[in-house]
C-alpha cells in the first residue's frame, strides 16, 4: 500500500477499526465497517476446530459488511466519485469481489498463502470437504453462500467464486507453492515477500556475549501453549552461548512459565524480521508470513505448524533442506533441541538457505507487486 501510494494513486482501504491506525500509517485512507469475526485479542477457541467452525464466520462476516461496504463508496457525499478503479482483495474478502461485480470494475486476489493448482479439486478439496457437505450444517452453508451470490448477481459456485480469481498476485515466494508446475501462472503471478518498511515496529540488537540466537513464535492467533513454550525454556534455558527470544502471544504469562533462565526474553509481541536479522535459528508455527521472513533472512526453521496452511508449510520447508518439521504432540524438549542445533551446524542447510534467499530477491517483492497492479489499472483505464 506504501509503494501504491509514493507512485501517486488514491488507496482506500476497508477495514475493522481494529487496524485503523496501520492502514493510515501506509498513507491509505481507512474505510471502518463493523466486523463480526473474532479479532487479535480474543482466544483462539472463538475460531472453532472444525473445518465449518473456520469457514461459516467469513461467510456470516461477509453478508453483514457488504451493506456497510456499499454505504460508505456509494453513498454519503462521496457518491460516484469513490467507486474504485481496481478493487484489491484478500483471498477471504468476499465482499470485495461482489462489490468489484456491482461497480463492474476488475478485481485482483492478494493470497497471502497457497494457491489452488491444476487438479487441486480432486487431490485436496473434494476429499477435505466430502464429511461436512455431507451433513446438514453443511449443505445450508452452501445454500446460504450460493443465494447471496445470486442476490447479488453472480451465477458462480461458491467453491468457483471463492477459490479461483481471475486474476491474483501471490504473496509468498514460489517455493513455498506445493505443486509449482501446475499453477496458472496466466492467473497467478508470485512475487514473494513484500515485507516493507517496518522501523515502526522497533528494532532489536543481540545482546553482548550471545554467541547465537534463537526466536520462538507461534505468530499471533494460535498462541495459548503454555505447556509448549514451557518445553522451549527447558530445552534452551542456560544453553551455553544461547540467548531465547520468546515471544507467548497475549494468553500466557511469564508467570505461567515456572522459573525463568536468564538466557530467555520473554515477550508478548517481537519485532519479528527484525530479530529474525540477528537469529540463527527460528521455531515457527510455519504460516506463510513467518515461513518467507524464516527463508527471506536465511534462517534455519523447525516448524511447528498449529492450524490450516501451516502443515503444508511445515513439510514444504522441511523439503527444501531448510527446516524440520516437528508435530505438536512431538515437541518436547529434548527434540526441539536436538532439531534445533542439528540445522544451525549443517553447512548444507547454509547454503540452501542462501540460495533461496538470492532466488526470492529476483522474484520482485513489493516493487512487482506494484507494477502488476499498475498493469491492471492500465488495462481498466483508471488512475
């Protein structure tokens, strides 16, 4: 959005005032709707456990934010003046895509993760979904999505309309795509990490005498593991020449830790790429975020992958030679540590590490991203 906004175009960005202030940072100008999905600060149980759990509150959040949505570019005094040229989606922003169909003006996916491959349907989906679309909740779903898109007039399958843009620029760099070779790239076009400027987060130096480094975080929303993060502490708590950064998320306490070596900072949030700059070793719960900046600052990882994508992610990266994957239920002490210093004293995983690195710079990052987004505005007419 910073890089959209230098080159001179007018960003509106909707969004839960949750996020206000970091869209107004990028110079985007906020567009507030109420959202009803579960938010940064409330515990990961609100997501649910199943795969219905997971998908029925972007569907309900949808239907409500739409009229909100419209409200604010159609009416009011900003009128026709502020239909968009171009609408720019995350690939679970429903509401996007239908107002890009009312506004008749194209709509480009920004996916954050994986994108569906040549045979995707048959190999993943199909077999992912055969239990829940055969029960009861799963059919109203379905029926509930497809009659609003009709309502509002798109004749697509909600699988179609959800899974397969016209058009998307992806996110992550391409060896994290499973199946690589069979993805669209007519559609899709992969331009890695677009990490941006993030000195507003703070930065963070290695402290004197830390001969390594090593930063454990299970991002921001599956983070309430005391018992994990307790293992971590065994596992690395005075390791000779080792300093831990632990970052708990905002559910677990330093007070639910036990006794704490001095060798571990534990904190609630981290400056992540900044420390990843510093770190020689990085537990992940492998998202698509914290897997480029793992591969993006060539830190050795050992995934241990919590919830939807990160499984894949986890085994992704384990086959590229740069991490281990270590299943929840497996994460105990002795094998964190084990996985852990057998990564940072392999000069193999060095060099694919580095190798990596020098292939996601050439992808193009923020800068492609900007110029593919300048190409559909071209082609759309619009500035």
């Amino acid at each position: 959005m910073r890089e959209l906004v230098a080159r001179g175009y007018r960003v509106t960005y909707a969004i839960p005032q949750v996020f206000e202030e970091k869209v107004a940072e990028t110079g985007a100008e906020p567009v507030l709707y109420r959202s009803t999905l579960p938010s940064p600060d409330d515990d990961p149980s609100a997501w649910g456990t199943t795969l219905l759990d997971n998908v029925e509150p972007f569907l309900e959040d949808a239907i409500q934010a739409l009229p909100q949505l419209i409200d604010s570019y159609e009416g009011g005094g900003g009128g026709e003046g502020d239909r968009p040229d171009l609408v720019l989606h995350d690939i679970a922003s429903y509401p996007a895509r239908v107002l890009a169909h009312r506004w008749g003006v194209p709509a480009v996916s920004l996916s954050p993760n994986l994108v569906a491959w040549e045979g995707y349907e048959e190999e993943v989906a199909e077999p992912m979904w055969a239990e829940p679309r055969a029960t009861a909740r799963g059919r109203a779903y379905y029926e509930r999505f497809g009659n609003w898109l009709a309502e509002n007039g798109i004749g697509r399958h909600p699988d179609a309309f959800a899974g397969h843009p016209d058009r998307s620029i992806v996110l992550i760099p391409k060896v994290l795509q499973p199946n690589a070779d069979r993805v669209d790239e007519a559609v899709y076009s992969f331009v890695g990490a677009c990490q941006g400027d993030r000195a507003a987060q703070g930065g963070w130096e290695r402290p004197a005498g830390a001969e390594r480094v090593l930063l454990v975080s299970l991002g921001s929303a599956f983070t309430k593991q005391p018992g994990f993060y307790r293992e971590c502490v065994k596992a690395f708590g005075d390791l000779p020449g080792w300093h831990v950064v632990l970052q708990v998320g905002k559910h677990v306490t330093v007070d639910d830790l036990g006794e704490v070596p001095g060798n571990v900072e534990v904190r609630s949030w981290v400056p992540q790429l900044a420390i990843l700059r510093e770190a020689d070793a990085f537990i992940t719960h492998a998202g698509a975020g914290g897997s480029q900046e793992g591969l993006a600052t060539a830190t050795p990882m050992v995934a241990v992958p919590q919830a939807v994508d990160q499984f894949g992610n986890a085994d992704m990266l384990q086959g590229l030679g740069v991490a281990r994957h270590v299943p929840m239920e497996e994460a105990d002490a002795a094998t964190l540590r084990a996985a852990v210093l057998a990564l940072v004293d392999d000069p193999e995983v060095r060099r694919r590490l580095e190798a990596i690195r020098a292939d996601m710079a050439a992808e193009g990052g923020t800068r492609r991203a900007a110029d593919l987004i300048e190409a559909e505005l071209r082609q759309a007419g619009g500035r």
